[in-house]
C-alpha cells in the first residue's frame, strides 16, 4: 500500500516535472544554434530586440509591435507586411493577427479604399500621417502589400482566417477592383495615370497630407512622382496572391482570371521598366514623363516579380553592390538567401546586427534577420494548403544549424541540418505534418532511422538540382533523414 502511494506519488511528480518543462520551453521560445557562432549571436540579439518591440498587453490597441519609427509607439502597413513572418516564429501571433485585423477593417470608400497607413498604441491613426479621410499619408503599394502577408500568414500558420474572415475578404474585394479604379492603377493606366487622382479640393502642393494622399510608390523622396516600379510589382504579386486565395476556396474560373490579370502587369514591368543600357530597371516615372532610378529594385524582389533569370542575377548584383538604407537592406537577408547568394546573405546578417551599424536598433532590421536565418538559411517553408513543411539547408560551409521550439501550422517542430546531406526532425507539437526535405545535389539512396526510402529529383528557382525524400511526421515521432549516392 506504501509502495502503490509512493509510485503514484512519483507518476505525479514526473507529470509535473514534464509539464513544467514544456512550459519552460514555450517561454524560451524559438532557438537557434549553430556551428557558425556570428550567425548564431546575430540570431540572438536579433531575438531580443525584436521582442523588445512587444507592445504593452494593456495598451488600448490591443497586442501589437513595433513596426514604424519607435518614437511614434506605432505599426505601420509596409512595415507589418514585412516584419509579420519574423513576429510568427517568435511567437508573436496574437500580435499578427490584431494588426492585420486593424489594417483590413479600415479601408474605407471615404479614404478611396486606403486603410489608416499608420495606427499607434491608442488604437488611433497616428497623427504624423493622418488629419482627417481627406488629408492623410498613404502609399499605394500598401494594400497589396498587406494582402500578400495575409496569405503568408495562412499558408504558415495554418490559420485559415486569414483568407476567409468577412473583414478580410472585403479587404481582398475592394483592394482587386474599388482600390484600383479609384486611383487609376490599371496595367495600361500607369504612364499616363494622374500624380493626384484624389487630391483634395483645395489642393496644396506644400502639404505632405494633400501631396502623398496617395504616393504611387514606397520610395518616398522622389519629387512630382506618377509612377513607382515598386507599386506595378505589388500590383502584380497582389492579384497573383487574389489568384491563388480564390483557387484554395475551389474558384478556378475566377482564379485563372487573376491570374491572368496579374500577368498583365508583370508584362508592363519588363516591357516598359528595362533600361537596356545600364542592364537595371528604372525604379520611378516623374510626371514629366521621364524615368529614373532611385531606391526601389528591392520590391522587385520582395514581391517575386521577375522572371527573366538575367535580369534577375543583374538586379541581384546591382543591390548587393550599392549602400541602402536600413529599411531596404532588412529585405535583402531572406531575398538573397532564397535566389542563391547564400554567403551575400551570411554577409547581410553580420552588416545588420552589428554593434557598430548605425540604425540597425530600427525594429525591421531584427525582424529581417530572424525570418533570413529561419526561412532563408534553414529554409523552413510550411504550406498550409498541403499540409506539409519544407526544408533546404543553404549554406556554403560544412558546419550545423538547428532550430528548435519553432511554431507553424498549429504544431511545433525542432529542425537540425547536420550537414549537407542529413537532417533531422522531431514533431514537438500535437499535429502530423509531411516533411519534404531537400538537399542539394543528386543522390541515388535516402535513410530514414536506418530504412531505405525512395528519392525524388526536383530543381530550385535558379535551376540547381535538389533530391527530396517526403515522409509523414507524427506527433512525439523523430525523423532523421540522410541521402547518400
């Protein structure tokens, strides 16, 4: 009788040890360790600063984070749309899912389809960029900007709400065709297009409200401005994500149309944008009528716009090789990794969370750097649609990298690259998953825990060969995958 108080005593006492360590390992979140020790302290401080900018739980705003300039206590739509996968894997989703909320809810036919740009902790338009639904700052790549998150967002949390809430379905509805007529943003509008379609009456020239109550572009210190590349790029990746959300809801008609249209843009943007002489895309039209080029190559990329391998390798080196601003090169961690600059990448990480880089305090620089080492170095891609989390270890060393406690897809998974040519995952969390795992090369045999399995051949976006072995991963299950010739 001793002995059967004493054993159930000692089975609760391990249930309490266990439960109480996973809870220790929620608060710890996301982890990352890796042979290279640089990349491993940028995460690091990357992690901290970002959490640094959670806002307040009792602020009227509800949960969010910084993502504008930090002295404004304010999220931003260009900045949120950029910053929201980094937030996902440090846990921040409450905060994702109240500030896209906010973003979708308030677009508005009295701001011409506009959201509020800015909104702070008082759960106000911030007062730098808003007056009144007539006068206010808004650039215009933004509501396709946000659109483009939102379905990020569903295809790595899982969370359908992203795609089919009633607020950000009107959001998708208005921005597709009210947004788009309103300020003339068709694909054989944007020569010809108006500067201020919705300019207020009186207009003044000298007030920013009136002047950039519409700003065609993200780049935002060009003067008499009718066209930013920037904005036919989020045009293009805008209805190409329309597309692919009315395809996952089984609308294949209407799917193709977008898609359709979508491509139309992306034909105006090599037709119309290439300057052959200098092998660079213009980034800005002037009202004049005469092009120019300035800061904004960048969304080219972010928003997956070019095809034409060449013209892609010379956009690539032509922003690896000039000095942006803190807002442009937090992009480039995660863009370079993912189009086979995978040392440039390394690069971008060290430049951004060094101690003696000025601005890199600015919160997307964090935020870039923990979404360019988790979905860019380690290449985690989950895929809601499919069910299944895809990894790729970019890297040109011979070191390890894993990451464990990573949220997705209403699990949590622990990932390690042990070289090249093995990984290893464990299903931490309480939903089966399919693994796709990939490797660089071509290799005739895979192992699974010492089994044989069949290996597939695919190629990545730059044409390199990659062997891929798919597998179900259960909940508790641990799977360790090496490929061999």
């Amino acid at each position: 009788m001793v002995l059967l108080k004493y054993k159930a005593g000692l089975t609760l006492l391990i249930i309490y040890v266990c439960s109480f360590a996973n809870v220790l390992a929620q608060q710890k979140g996301v982890v990352f360790t890796s042979t290279d020790k640089d990349l491993e302290r940028a995460f690091n401080w990357a992690k901290k600063m970002a959490l640094h900018y959670k806002g307040n739980a009792g602020d009227p705003v509800g949960p969010w984070y910084e993502s504008a300039l930090p002295p404004r206590d304010a999220f931003c739509m260009r900045d949120v749309s950029h910053q929201c996968i980094g937030a996902e894997i440090l846990g921040l989703s409450r905060e994702n899912d109240n500030m896209l909320n906010l973003f979708v809810s308030n677009i508005s036919g009295s701001k011409n389809w506009c959201s509020y740009w800015e909104i702070n902790k008082y759960s106000k338009p911030a007062p730098e960029d808003y007056r009144n639904d007539q006068e206010f700052w808004y650039n215009l790549p933004a509501n396709f900007d946000v659109l483009y998150a939102t379905q990020r967002l569903y295809l790595w949390t899982g969370d359908k709400h992203y795609i089919s809430d009633p607020a950000f379905v009107r959001f998708q509805e208005k921005s597709v065709h009210e947004y788009i007529d309103s300020w003339v943003l068709s694909a054989d509008s944007l020569l010809k297009r108006p500067a201020h379609p919705n300019a207020p009456i009186p207009y003044n020239e000298s007030d920013p409200f009136d002047r950039c109550r519409g700003l065609p572009s993200y780049s935002e210190g060009v003067p008499n401005l009718r066209t930013g590349v920037d904005l036919v790029a989020a045009l293009y990746r805008g209805l190409l994500t329309y597309s692919e959300i009315l395809s996952e809801k089984g609308q294949k008609k209407e799917a193709a149309l977008y898609a359709q249209k979508a491509e139309r843009y992306r034909q105006r943007l090599e037709a119309d944008w290439w300057d052959e002489k200098d092998a660079r895309y213009y980034s800005y039209l002037s009202n004049d009528g005469k092009f120019g080029k300035n800061e904004g190559e960048t969304f080219l990329l972010w928003f997956n716009a070019l095809k034409d391998s060449v013209r892609l390798r010379k956009t690539l080196d032509h922003l690896g090789s000039v000095n942006l601003n803190m807002e442009n090169t937090s992009y480039l961690p995660f863009l370079f990794y993912k189009n086979g600059y995978w040392d440039k990448a390394r690069s971008y990480i060290l430049y951004l969370s060094d101690p003696s880089t000025a601005r890199r305090e600015y919160p997307e620089v964090s935020f870039g750097v923990i979404e360019g080492i988790v979905q860019g170095l380690m290449g985690v891609t989950p895929d809601a649609s499919s069910g299944i989390i895809s990894t790729l270890y970019r890297s040109n060393g011979t070191g390890k990298a894993a990451i464990d406690q990573l949220l997705l897809l209403h699990t949590t998974i622990d990932i390690a690259h042990l070289s090249k040519q093995q990984s290893v995952m464990k299903n931490t969390g309480r939903q089966p998953f399919k693994w796709k795992a990939m490797f660089y090369g071509t290799y005739r045999r895979a192992w699974l825990n010492g089994s044989l399995l069949p290996v597939k051949k695919g190629t990545d976006a730059q044409q390199r060969e990659i062997s891929i072995v798919e597998i179900t991963v259960k909940p508790g299950q641990e799977a360790n995958i090496k490929v061999d010739y």
